[in-house]
RNA sequence: CGGGGUGUAGCGCAGCCUGGUAGCGCGCCUGGUUUGGGUCCAGGAUGUCGGGGGUUCAAAUCCUCUCACCCCGACCA
C-alpha cells in the first residue's frame, strides 16, 4: 500500500480527552475516530490491526473444536424474559422499539439467542459436546465510557458457548477454552494471566478473567511474582493455573499460598472472561436434550468472552514508547514500513519502487511511504504508527543499492543491501 | 446518577474577569526551497465563538435555559 493513496490521518498533537497511552496513540495513529461518547470508527490502519486479533481468535477458537455462528446485533425481548434477565440487567441494556413498538434491545451478549438456537435444534445427547461462538458487535451503555476503546460502549467480542451433557464435561470444556485463550494471547505476545472471579450477572460458580498486566489496567488483581518471568511462547495452561492469582473481591489474605512479602499486585485489564455456570439458561430456555437413559435433561452451559476491541488498545499498552505504538508482527497492520526519503530523486524513486514491487511479489504486507514530505516527518509517522520492520532508502543509499533496516521493537538499525534486506524480511 | 471541568478554524490553545471590527501555533491550499529525525520563505483559504432565550446602542465576553464532550466515584469484554 503507497501512503500516498492510502488513509491513516496521524496528529502530530495528542487530542485534548485523550489520557491514557493507547486511546492516545489510537487517535494519533489514525486508527479510529470517535462518533460519539464510547462509539468509534474504525479508520482503515486501525481496522486491519482489528481484523487481524480477531482472525488470531478465530483461529484457536475453531481449533479447540468450536463453530462459528453469526448472531444478530437486535434481540428480541422476549427471550431475555425468558431467561429472567430482561428486569435484572438494568440501564446498561440499550432498550429500543421497532414499528411496531414490540420491545427490542441491543445486545450485550447472547446466552439467551444461543441457548434458544440449540434448544430448537438439538435434541440428543449423541450431538453432544457442542461449542459455539459469533465474533459479533456488542452495546453495554455505560455509566461512563472511557479510555477510547478500551472501555467503549460499543465494542467487538467473540463469545462462546458451550453445551454438554455432564457437570464433568462443562468443565473439560471450561478447560480446553482456557487452554485456546492461552494460545490466543501468547501468539499476541502477552501474557494474560487468568485470575479466579466473580461470576457477576452472568452467574454461575466458576468464573476466570484473563488480564493484562498494565498500569492503565482497570481491576486490581493479587498475584505470584513467578507471572513476570514466564516465557510467553511456552507457557502452558497448567503452569498458568498453578499459581495464584486473584482479583481484589476474590483474594483472601490469610488462605494466600504466596507469602505476604513476595506477593504481587498490580493493575490489570480485562480481556477475556469465562463462566461455567451450569443449567442457568437452559432450564428457562428449554434446551434439554435425551440423555442415554431415555430422559431429557437439561444440557450443562458454559461462555467465553474475549474483547476483541479491547485486546487492540490491551496491546498498545502493553507495547508501546515515547515515540509511538510497537506492534507484535502477528497483528500489525503492515509487517514493514518502506521509507522513500527523496521522492524528487529519480534513482531513489527508481530503487523504492523497485524494492516495492519485489515485496508484494513475496507477499510481504508493506506501506510504502511514497509521499512528498521531509523526512523527519515520515521517521515519525512511522514510529507512530509502529509496523515492526522499517526499511529506509535516500539518494545516498539508493545510490550504493543499500538501504537501513530497522527494527521498531529493539530499535537496531543496521545498513545492508537491499537484497540482503529483502531475504530477511522474506523470513 | 452524584461531584468537578471544557465547548472559539481540521487539531492544540489565547481572548471572557473589565462588552466595542475574532486571534496564535500546527495542519490545509498555491509558488519556491529543503531532503537521514516533524526544513525554510512568501502568499492564501477556513469560524452559525456548541444551541435557544434575555440584558444592552453593541455580546465570544454579562444573565438564563439547554445540549454535547471530558475528568473523579459505584458497574463491565
């Protein structure tokens, strides 16, 4: 992609309502642009890296066994009757009329459309186990949205759910969803640590959230110090839960295996959240199905939600510097920045676009900074906006058929040829 | 919802106290210049001063109502 015809409106300010670093560099980068309080566009850089989070989800979801659905943004109200919960989930329900004036709302999540989709459908335990999930926009109205996306009312979630026959294969099911969110979050290269938690509104008796460790983080949670040095690309499930870790509701002083001096708390954020919580909805809703004994039984539920939206601004948090966002390559919008320093110069124009072409041939995602701009303008654009390879090419380079590499994570710069710098961006 | 704050050009702000022709920086457009870390020079465009009502000869400025947004608290992916 030529920056040239390409879309990303980077602000060399930060906007005034912007106080934490990702909203900043979200809005800096041109990545999104607020419509209204806690709702948001997505801007075309910013929603590749979206897309991108969100196909990494996809991925282990449907790798740990599960089916992608798409359920609607607008539910019906009668089936969160139903379930009970159309009085209890209070104001933060977006509630809307149709035409008709037949009460509708938003959802916020979809346990009720779910549940009522397997109870019409599935009517034997022999179709059993069965997971299923939607990445699908979801609308909380919030007290008081903030931090850009990070607390946003409109926001992107995958959620899963899982049906079982037994208790027993609920939480087999509980455990190979941990075990995809471990997957899914290390190939973002984060740790989540999975804190025991209240079950909250959705209810139920086993309840983990999976939070980023950040200053910005919204939740205080209490954790072992052996968290900080696990090796995101090896860690496993069981390393993960046997330690400990607790949000602040949940944390108990004196039954604490760690001791009081080594104990760690900081701040968290968010991102995921999975509940096992039994026949909650299936007995209102009315998925039961014919166990082997010839009885209906009402199927064990479960459901696992990621912030899809939320993991975009959880990873600027946690990757991030004076200068602008660094992206982990598995999500960033482009693998490589090409900096042209002199687009008067023919021989370097000739070079750039040369490099250029070869680039897309070898599949390799690239903006190419093409523009009529000083140089110091596109070092910063670049750093702002954080690809994790920049190669840089000027008159006297392009001249020598070199180029510089750098790399935005560690910042090494090194000159090679651009062969050279070919061949390893290939890898 | 309670408490606090802000609305003036695309962005960041000054002007308001003490009423009198709406300003600065960045960005944008034109021409030139520069080209390895947000070049420099010259010229130019852009405003219902958030909105309604009021006071006044005169309102960005004073009064009043209202809307939006932001921050602090209780809720959540």
């Amino acid at each position: 992609m030529r920056s040239s015809v390409y879309f990303y409106p980077t602000l060399k300010e930060t906007p005034q309502e912007a106080h934490v670093a990702s909203h900043r560099l979200m809005l800096r980068a041109g990545m999104i642009a607020q419509v209204t309080s806690g709702i948001y566009t997505w801007l075309p850089l910013g929603l590749r890296v979206l897309k991108k989070v969100e196909n990494i989800i996809r991925e282990e979801q449907d790798r740990a066994g599960s089916l992608e659905v798409l359920m609607p943004t607008i539910q019906p109200a009668e089936l969160w009757e139903k379930s009970g919960r159309y009085h209890d989930y209070g104001k933060e329900m977006l509630r809307i009329q149709d035409r008709h004036e037949r009460e509708m709302l938003y959802g916020p999540t979809a346990e009720e459309v779910i549940t009522d989709i397997f109870a019409r459908f599935i009517k034997s335990y022999r179709d059993l186990p069965k997971r299923l999930y939607n990445i699908q926009w979801k609308f909380r109205d919030e007290i008081r949205p903030r931090f850009g996306i990070m607390r946003g009312r409109e926001f992107l979630m995958k959620d899963n759910y899982s049906f079982d026959l037994t208790p027993e294969g609920a939480r087999a099911s509980y455990q190979a969803m941990l075990e995809a969110y471990v997957k899914t979050f290390a190939r973002m290269d984060v740790t989540a640590i999975p804190v025991r938690a209240a079950t909250g509104p959705i209810g139920g008796d086993l309840s983990h959230e999976f939070q980023i460790l950040a200053e910005t983080g919204e939740s205080e949670i209490f954790y072992d110090p052996a968290y900080e040095t696990l090796d995101v690309n090896s860690v496993t499930l069981d390393r993960l839960q046997s330690l400990y870790a607790a949000s602040d509701e949940l944390h108990d002083p004196e039954n604490c295996p760690v001791p009081l001096e080594t104990l760690k708390t900081a701040r968290g954020i968010e991102v995921g959240h999975v509940f096992y919580f039994g026949t909650k909805y299936s007995i209102p809703l009315g998925a039961y199905v014919m166990g082997p004994d010839g009885k209906q039984v009402p199927v064990e539920m479960g459901s696992y939600g990621i912030g899809v939206s939320r993991v975009v601004a959880a990873l600027i948090e946690a990757h991030h510097d004076k200068a602008g966002i660094k992206w982990p390559e598995s999500v960033a919008p482009f693998k490589m920045g090409l900096l042209n320093l002199n687009v008067k110069n023919s021989a370097c124009v000739a070079c750039c676009d040369d490099f250029y072409h070869k680039l897309l041939q070898a599949d390799v995602e690239v903006l190419y900074d093409d523009r009529d701009l000083g140089s110091g303008a596109k070092f910063a654009d670049m750093d702002l906006i954080g690809l994790p390879w920049q190669v840089i090419v000027g008159p006297r380079s392009a001249e020598a058929g070199m180029c510089e590499l750098k790399n935005r994570r560690t910042g090494e710069r090194i000159e090679l040829s651009l062969e050279d710098a070919l061949n390893r961006i290939k890898q």
